[in-house]
C-alpha cells in the first residue's frame, strides 16, 4: 500500500506536486488546443448549414476589410518606399541596380505585402473583433442568441472568418501595388533609375508562382487572424478586465501564428 | 409545465445546486428567492439549456431538455421568451431592431407585419416613438422594458425573467412589476422569475419558491411564504442579519 502524502518526506512531496503540475498544466494545454481547434471545426461546418447570413458577411468585409483601407494603403505606400531607397543604395554598391524592381516586387508579394497586411489588420480589426464579441459574451447578447434559438457560431463567427478568407487577400494585392509605386517614386522618380528598367525586369523576374505563394498566404492569415480573434472573444474573461486580456490575447496571438505560419508556407510554397 | 427533479450542478467542485426539485404549473407566476450568488442564475441557466446539469432533470411538458441538443433544443427555446438580467440588448441595433429581431429571424412574417407586432410590443411597454433610439441612449428602466418587449414579441409560452429589476428605483420597480402582471394576464404564458425584491414580489407571484444552500427549501404562495415557519425564509425575507443565514 502506498503511504499517503503525510508520512512521505518533504523532498518527495515536492517532487509529486511538480510533477501532478506538470501533469494538470499538459492537460490544460491539450483540452485548451482541442477547443481551439474544434472552433475553427465547427465555424467550418456551419459554413455550409443554410441559411447563410449575407447582411452580417457584407457588415463585416466592410468592417475588415474596407475600414482597413487607408492603414493598408499608408503602410504599404511606405513599405514599399522604404524598400525602393534601401534597395538602390544596396544594388547600387555592386553595380545591380537595374534590379531594383523585381526586389522591391519579390519582397512584397512574396513575403512582406502578406505579412505586414496581416499585422496590420490584426492590430486594427483584429482587436476591435475580439473587444466587440468579448463584450458581446459579458453582457450575454450572446446567450440571448443561443436561447433565441440563432447560432452565434452561424450569426457572429462564419461571417468574420469568411469575411477573413476575403478581406485579407484584397488588402494584400492592395499593399503589393502601392508598395511598389512606393519603391517607383523613390528609385525612378527620385533616385533617377530608368521607368522601363524597373517595370521591365519585374516582368521578368516575377513568376505566377511567387503571386500565388502570397495569395495562399493572405488566405491562410486571413483565416488564422480571425480564427484567433473570434475565438478569444468568445471565450472571453469576466468584466472588462477579461475582455481587456483577450484582446491582448489575440493581438500577441495571432502577431505570432503569422509570423510561424510565414516561415512555414515560406519553406512549403514555391 | 416545468418539472425539475433532483438537479445538481457543481464548479471546480464548488456545489451549487445540490438536488434542486421544483414544479411549475401551465400558465403561473413562479418566483424563484434567494440570496445573491445562491445559485438561482444557475438555475435559470439550466432552464435555457445554457447549462448541462451534473446529474438530474429538467422536464418541459414531459420532454428532458438537459438530453436535448441541435434543432431539438431550438425547438423548445423557440417556446422561451427570455429576459435577461442585464436586457442582453443588442448595443449595435436600434430599440426597434431588438424588438423586431427574433421576428426577422424566425418567422417568415413580411416587413409590414413585423413592424406592426414590433411597434405593437413596444405600445405595450410604453414606449411608442423610441424605436429609432440605441441601447445606450436609453435608461436603464427603458432597457428592461425593450427586454420585455424582445422577450414577448413572439408571443413564448413560457418566459424567464432573470432578475428584472435590479438596479431600478421602487417606483421603476413596481412600474416594471406591474407591467410583467399586465402582460401576463393578456398573454398568459408560463413565467418564471428570479427575483429578491422583497416584499414587491409577493404582488405579482402566484407561488414562491425559496433556494438556500443549492436546494428548494420551501414552495407555496406568498402568503404561506410570509408566514412561513422556516428560520431561512423568515431571515431571508425580513432581511435579518442573524439566523441560520450568514451575512457574508
């Protein structure tokens, strides 16, 4: 018979506490992730569970992906001009300057137009997402759906997340093209390289493939912004301190699934 | 009717509700008192099928609602009218569009006929001319009367109140009572309320039943409530600080 925990010795107590912490802290990890997971499940399968709520979608692709306009067309705007001076100064040393186009175009469909999109609506809509159905949750609008007999899953979270899967890929091919008149104001406009050289090498260089491998990626952001978003609004705390946390939450969240999930399709993609 | 039979529900293995057994006849007026924290949202949560009980039943004309999941629990919510604690109004639509909400969304009413029953409701609860208003533009009396107004609009069998005064002045108070009785005797649905406005509850309720400590401890109309002689309701319902209740 085992001896109970009061006869045994001091530093094997600690020992079994450490360990049942360890224990109880995996299956909170797990449970916590299969919730997770059987969210974006469920908001998936509901999809396709008539009647689809058009009036709330077009609300929210305004809401995400319009009202995001002018934050996506100043970032981009800047990126891309960012890129435009720092390229020609980079290319010019080893004589390549002539390249300045398919550099600044790469770098932003490829990688920087998805990602730097996807943090910027996380940061605008994003947070504003999971405040809305945080406060939605504490003041149990979201209970007088349920026992009204309308699914919040079907009325509040398909709408957000299919607005995502459209929104995002929008925002995205907006970013890509003001960034790259970004970089032609600054390398033709200012720094004096050849119109036809930097739109005539980015015709060479940039490959269908290279536009599809951003596409996806938007894609996938956009569901995981607002899969993440959705979810800790929901689930959120008790009173404004909890609302407040899981708007933290999200935004440091989902700022990190983009960036692993980048380095992921990054290496995956073409 | 409404028949609880031996509910119990815990959390983190606090014990809320420890073998709750009640009856709710077709068409009364059932008030459920007790402390604050005593469990009786809980309760009320379990009626909605918010909340699966950890063991018991909860029976709605014969049928077991905590078995019931998907479109057979719709089936019998789209019996409930609901009024909650807060209101639960919808902060982003105007009074009219919470009124007219569960119309729009359930009934294939046309736009006319949902504008008349809404503006009807919204008659009814004294508040003609304050559709085009927002939640938070409105008092909090005016709050609980456009949750009235959502709650009845499609005319429930059986609606729950979940404590639909708090927070209002006696005069809010009795008007909000007083309403609840006037619609009541019109539309004669089943109501169950959670309430500890005390002793103006004992207008309204056909019967009373008190909940102490996660059971009913005891049920009758208010008059065999106020003369009760149970220490728990006496304290509870004179407001006492000493007796069997702790002050805490």
């Amino acid at each position: 018979m085992m001896p109970g925990r009061a006869m045994m010795p001091a530093t094997m107590t600690t020992g079994l506490l450490a360990i049942e912490g360890l224990g109880r802290l995996t299956l909170d990890t797990v449970e916590a992730l299969g919730r997770f997971g059987l969210f974006l499940g469920h908001a998936l399968v509901w999809i396709f569970v008539p009647p689809f709520k058009w009036k709330q979608l077009l609300q929210r692709i305004h809401f995400i992906g319009f009202r995001s306009l002018s934050i996506i067309v100043l970032t981009g705007a800047f990126t891309g001009m960012v890129l435009g001076l720092q390229g020609f100064l980079t290319l010019s040393r080893v004589g390549s300057e002539a390249f300045l186009g398919p550099a600044v175009a790469l770098s932003l469909i490829r990688e920087l137009g998805p990602v730097l999109a996807a943090l910027m609506v996380t940061g605008r809509a994003g947070s504003a997402l999971t405040a809305e159905i945080g406060i939605m949750r504490i003041s149990e609008q979201i209970d007088a759906l349920t026992v009204m007999a309308l699914h919040p899953m079907r009325y509040l979270i398909v709408p957000v997340v299919v607005a995502g899967v459209i929104a995002f890929p929008l925002l995205t091919a907006i970013f890509d093209v003001v960034g790259i008149f970004g970089g032609y104001l600054v390398g033709v406009r200012l720094l004096g390289l050849s119109e036809g050289t930097y739109f005539g090498e980015m015709q060479s260089f940039v490959h269908m493939s290279d536009i599809m491998s951003g596409f996806w990626k938007s894609l996938s952001f956009g569901v995981i912004v607002t899969w993440v978003c959705a979810y800790k609004g929901y689930h959120t705390g008790h009173g404004a301190e909890g609302v407040s946390r899981a708007t933290t939450q999200a935004v440091v969240l989902s700022s990190v699934l983009i960036l692993v999930w980048d380095y992921f399709m990054g290496s995956v993609l073409p | 009717m409404i028949r609880v039979e031996n509910l119990h529900k815990s959390f983190d293995g606090q014990r809320v509700l420890q073998g709750i057994t009640l009856d709710v006849a077709t068409g009364e007026v059932m008030i459920i008192i007790g402390r604050s924290g005593g469990g009786k949202s809980v309760l009320l949560k379990h009626f909605l099928g918010l909340l699966r009980p950890d063991s018991g039943r909860i029976l709605v004309d014969g049928v077991d609602i905590t078995r019931l999941r998907g479109k057979k629990l719709d089936r019998i919510r789209a019996r409930y009218g609901v009024v909650f604690q807060g209101g639960a109004l919808f902060d982003s639509m105007t009074v009219f569009d919470n009124v007219a909400f569960p119309l729009r969304e359930k009934t294939p009413l046309s736009h006319a006929e949902i504008a008349l029953r809404a503006n009807e409701k919204l008659g009814q609860v004294g508040l003609i001319g304050m559709g085009h208003k927002y939640p938070d533009e409105i008092s909090g009396g005016m709050k609980k009367r456009v949750a009235i107004a959502r709650a009845l609009v499609t005319e429930p069998e059986i609606v729950f109140f979940d404590e639909p005064t708090t927070g209002l002045d006696p005069i809010l108070v009795n008007a909000i009572h007083r309403l609840i009785i006037d619609l009541h005797q019109k539309l004669r649905f089943t109501a169950v309320m959670v309430s500890h406005e005390i002793p103006e509850i004992f207008q309204i309720a056909q019967r009373v039943a008190m909940l102490h400590e996660g059971v009913i401890v005891e049920t009758g109309p208010p008059e065999a409530i106020q003369q009760s002689r149970s220490p728990v309701v006496q304290q509870f319902i004179h407001g006492e600080l000493d007796g069997p209740i702790r002050a805490t």
